[in-house]
C-alpha cells in the first residue's frame, strides 16, 4: 500500500509528501529536471555551476543570511548536481517548515546569481580537485568511454575550459529553459502536512514568474550505446587504476532489482567475490568492488581496482574468470541470499532516515520513473533468482561488450593485462 500523497499544482509543479507522525524534522527536496545531460559541449558543467550560485543570494535573501537561516535552526541545507537532475535539499525540524521553504524557493526560482568570478574559482578548484585524484577521475573517464559523445559520458563538474568563460547571461538563459515550475518536483518526508504544504507552495509559487512560452528541446535519449573503447590518461601514480564497464540498467527497468543482486555478489560487499578474491584470499588490491549507476534511460555497471603494476594481469584475470562463472552459472544458493538479505536490510534501514524517504519520492518522480511502495520492492527482490542474475551478467558483462578505463605510468601494461579479457577492445585500441 502506497503511504504518499501527490498532488499536481496548476502551475504543472509536483508536490509529493510522506507523513511520519512519529519524528518531529521533514526533509525537503526541490528537484529540477535540469542536469548534465541538458547541456551541449559549449555549455558543459553549467548545471553544476548554476548549482553552486543558487546559494549565492537571491531576491529576498542574501548569501549570509541563506546560511544563517538554517544555522539559527540547526538544519540542514545541501544541494547535487545528477546527470539527469539537480536537488536542493534541507533538514529541519517541522516548526521550522515554512520559512525553510521560503528561502528554498527563493533560491531555486529567483537566484541573484551574483559573486560569479568568485564561485566560478570555487567550481575550478573542485575540477582541479579530481583531476588530482586518480581513484574519482578514473569514474569520469570511464563514463567517457561508455556512453562516448553522448551528453551522458561528460563529467557532471563539466569542462574548466566553459567555467574559465561562460557569461552570466548563458546561466541566466538555461536557469529560465530549466527551472521552471512544471520541471519542479517538492517532495518531502517527516512531520508534514499535505494540504499545508501544498498552500504554501501555491503561495509561493509567484517567485518563479511566468515560464517562457516555448518548453525546452527535449533531452537526447540513449538508444542505442557506442562501440566500447579504450581510455588511458598517463599519470605519475604509484597504483594503476583500471575501470571495466557497461551501459546498464534504467531507473524504471525492473531488472534493476537483479542488478542490485549482481552488484552485491560479484564486488558491492565485504563477503562478495571480487573482495574476497582479490583483496582477502590475495592481497592484491586495497579497494575493489563493483558499483551501479542508473538513469532515467540507462544506466552504468563496472569494476574498479586499483592495483601495483605487477598484480595487474592477475588481478583482471580473476574479474574476468568470476565474472565467467556467475554468467555460466549464477550465484550460488547461499551467496543469493546473502545478498537478497543484504538489499533488503540496507533498504530498510535506509527508510528509518527522513532525507532517504524524501529522496526515495522525489528522484522517482523527476526521472518519471515507478514509485513502488516497500512491500512490492522486498518482493521484487526476493522473486529474483540464480538464472535472472545469469543472464543478466550475461548480457551485460560480456567481454566484447566491456568498455575500459585506466590511469597510471605508462599504457603497456594495462593493455597486456587486458588483451585475455577484452581482446577485441586491445586489439581496436592498438590499431
């Protein structure tokens, strides 16, 4: 049974709420369908960038006392950049409510988008700051290689070439395409009251003006994924970092429940394979694991290592060989389990936290994608079984279908690491 309230505004902004009687805080997320994969190469990190100024003042408030307001609460006041979505969010306790979400609105639909020159040096330094960090970089040139010129293999923080330059008239144009009410998702978890929150964002709803006439070009989906390829960026590191990956599986696919089981058996905890294997049984790596990345229309899933440049063959060698074996025969009975008690507890316990529940509302709703109630997701995961997970690692970890990245020295020695595993994408590499 679902336990939340959605009620669509005239203006076209959704407000969807999760009343928990029992805690005293609401968490509170406005959500834009406004993120990297809206951007072209010439406007590239200008949603992170337009992130970063809405905290900058705006009409009613200035940047000082946008910090104040929720220092003098005790709250709680963040904001992401996704690729398919930017989020404000807070943490306050529900007396506090409405001059919270006063301010929220304020900020999202009437940024002064002042102190450019300045956030733009603090957007520079975040790009420098990855690029300095081989085990973060490495997730950006593998997007790169995965889903190539499309929108979504471009880094979220975008180019430092378009942040050095970009006018404040080019973020004032996408801010008026993008944050426009009927592009706007409020969601919220805690000590709420729905019809009370829906009257005060009706009321202030003025703040954002009357939207363009014209509805912004619709994003560019991913049909259909690029050939694999090769990404190497040389850098004087002690480890090499390797990422092997595949487009992956959308928000609204429901095999998302099998990849969730895939990730935990295969690298995604302690007692998985990859860590067992490689880390545990071996001591060739500090950090493996496997990860999982989803989208309004795909999604991403790989396997990181970061190795010594002589436990590199070995250390691919066993990812390809467990990778081989879940595909061939699934997971075992006991390691099924494992990971479906581990899903379903993380879930779980993820729900006892306001924030999750109000994320949960909000990040399905902006990526359209199935908002399903806690008793059909723990049954969606248990209906998953060792021939779903099979074909699935299948289908989407084959070999030839495995695009790389990697960072360290010198490339030779990822390329004779990975000629047994992906020989196909060596072999095109090298041509």
């Amino acid at each position: 049974m679902q336990n939340y309230l959605l009620t669509t505004l005239d203006s076209g902004t959704r407000v969807v709420t999760e009343p928990l009687p029992a805690v005293r805080s609401v968490a509170i997320g406005l959500w834009i369908g406004a993120g990297s994969r809206d951007e072209d190469d010439a406007h590239a990190g200008v949603s992170h960038f337009l992130e970063h100024l809405l905290f900058k003042g705006t009409a009613s408030y200035s940047a000082l006392e946008v910090a104040e307001v929720f220092d003098t609460f005790g709250g709680e006041l963040n904001a992401a950049t996704a690729r398919d979505y930017t989020v404000v969010y807070a943490r306050v306790l529900d007396e506090h409510l409405e001059t919270a979400l006063d301010v929220m609105t304020d900020m999202v639909f009437a940024p002064t988008l002042d102190d450019l020159d300045s956030e733009r040096e603090v957007v520079l330094e975040e790009i420098a700051m990855v690029e300095d960090s081989p085990q973060e970089l490495i997730f950006d040139l593998v997007t790169k290689a995965v889903f190539g010129r499309h929108a979504l293999g471009r880094p979220v923080l975008g180019s430092a070439d378009v942040i050095s330059t970009v006018s404040r008239r080019s973020l004032a144009a996408f801010h008026r395409r993008r944050y426009r009410p009927d592009n706007v998702v409020v969601a919220t978890a805690g000590s709420v009251d729905h019809d009370r929150l829906v009257e005060l964002i009706e009321r202030m709803g003025a703040k954002a003006g009357s939207p363009p006439a014209r509805k912004p070009s619709a994003r560019t989906p991913f049909v259909a994924p690029p050939k694999p390829s090769l990404v190497f960026q040389a850098k004087a590191t002690e480890q090499y970092h390797v990422c092997l990956a595949a487009p992956g599986i959308a928000r609204s696919d429901r095999r998302r429940f099998t990849a969730s089981i895939l990730d935990s058996v295969l690298g995604g905890s302690a007692s998985s394979r990859l860590f067992q294997e490689i880390r545990e049984k071996r001591g060739l790596a500090y950090a493996v694991y496997t990860y999982s990345s989803q989208y309004a229309d795909t999604g991403q899933i790989g396997v990181y290592v970061g190795t010594r440049e002589e436990n590199l063959d070995e250390c691919l060698e066993i990812v390809a060989d467990q990778v081989g074996d879940i595909a061939g025969h699934g997971p075992r009975a006991d390691e099924l389990e494992r990971a479906k008690e581990n899903l379903k507890g993380r879930i779980m316990l993820s729900m006892e936290a306001t924030s999750n529940r109000m994320s949960r509302l909000g990040k399905s709703l902006i990526t359209d994608s199935e908002l399903l109630d806690l008793d059909r997701i723990l049954a969606e995961i248990e209906a998953v079984d060792q021939s779903a997970v099979a074909q699935l690692a299948e289908v989407i970890l084959r070999p030839e279908g495995l695009s790389v990245a990697a960072i360290g020295p010198v490339g030779e020695p990822v390329l004779e690491a990975l000629a047994p595993v992906c020989p196909a994408l060596v072999e095109r590499a090298a041509a």
